[in-house]
C-alpha cells in the first residue's frame, strides 16, 4: 500500500459468517498506484457484532486509521455485479417479509428445515427415504439414469444475504416434499 500516497481510495467491503457463526466483514482496498495501474488489496476481516450502517462504518474507519488511512480520502465507492445481487437479494427478502402470504410460505418452510434440517437423525430418515423414491421411480422408468441425473438434494437453511440461497432451498423444498411428509 505504499503505492497509495495518501491519495483517495475505495472499498470493497463484504459481510458473512464465519463457520462458528460470527459475523465478519471484508475489506479491499481499491487504488491507483504510483505507474497509473488499478490495485486491489485485501486488507483485513473484521468480526462485528452489531451490522447496523452506523456500526459498520465505525469499524471500518477505525481499522482503516490502524492502517494509517483515512476515511476521508475513499471517493467514488467500489461496485461490482456482485454487490449489486446482494442488494438484489435484500431487496427482495424485504419484500417478501411484507407481504403476509409470501411470509408465511418462507416461515413455514424455514419450520421445516429447522425441523428437518437441524437433526441428524431426520436428515439420515430424509436421505433414506428419497433413496428409497429415487430407486422406486427409476424401477418403473419414471427418473432416468445418466451423469448428473437423481444427485442426492439436501435441504439449506435460509439465509438473506446468501445469494440464491432461497431460490435454492425452495427448490430442494419442493423436489423433497413426499419424502419430507413421510
């Protein structure tokens, strides 16, 4: 980062969870160094424990002034098609929660997942049993055989900010439902 100059900069900056839950966040340094190229630096993780806008950008200036940057110089703000799905996403997880019918489909169906999902000993009775439908339809020429054809489905949790992540367990939800009742 010595290529920077104390001259303006942006950020890229990405929220998640690590695999123990936490949430973190990610930050890359977007500049024009000293030869006229377009840099892009990873600079740290930040585990947060609150991601409200105010927090956020608490973090992000106090880790930048250890870097020895300052908030002040990041101009323009960085995009990329990426952050545009993630904001697509949210957009429409807010949009789904207002609207009560859809609401309770994604209730219902993240009960069951929970339900399913979350306990070994279901999830093994899940698998089973669409072992079971799989081996039963191809018997009868319902399903053919073939690469990539009746691959076992799991069944993910739900999550807002995961990109296709709803459409994915809907999916599945759907693919699963005789095995999920019996």
């Amino acid at each position: 980062m010595k290529d920077l100059n104390d001259d303006y900069f942006s950020i890229f900056v990405d929220e998640s969870c690590d695999v123990s839950c936490k949430e973190q966040m990610a930050l890359v340094l977007c500049y024009i160094d000293r030869r006229g190229f377009v840099m892009e630096r990873f600079i740290g993780i930040l585990h947060i424990r609150d991601n409200s806008a105010l927090s956020l950008k608490e973090s992000i200036g106090s880790f930048l002034a250890q870097c020895s940057l300052s908030i002040s110089c990041i101009r323009s703000p960085a995009h990329s098609v990426h952050c545009f799905s993630h904001q697509l996403q949210l957009t429409l997880v807010g949009i789904c929660k207002k609207c009560d019918e859809v609401a309770k489909v994604v209730n219902l169906v993240l009960a069951v997942l929970n339900i399913v999902g979350v306990a070994f000993k279901r999830r093994d009775e899940l698998r089973d049993a669409q072992f079971l439908k799989v081996q039963k339809a191809l018997g009868v020429g319902e399903f053919q055989t073939g690469k990539g054809l009746n691959e076992e489905l799991g069944l993910a949790r739900l999550s807002d900010t995961r990109w296709g992540s709803h459409f994915k367990s809907f999916v599945n939800f759907i693919l699963l439902f005789d095995s999920i009742i019996d």
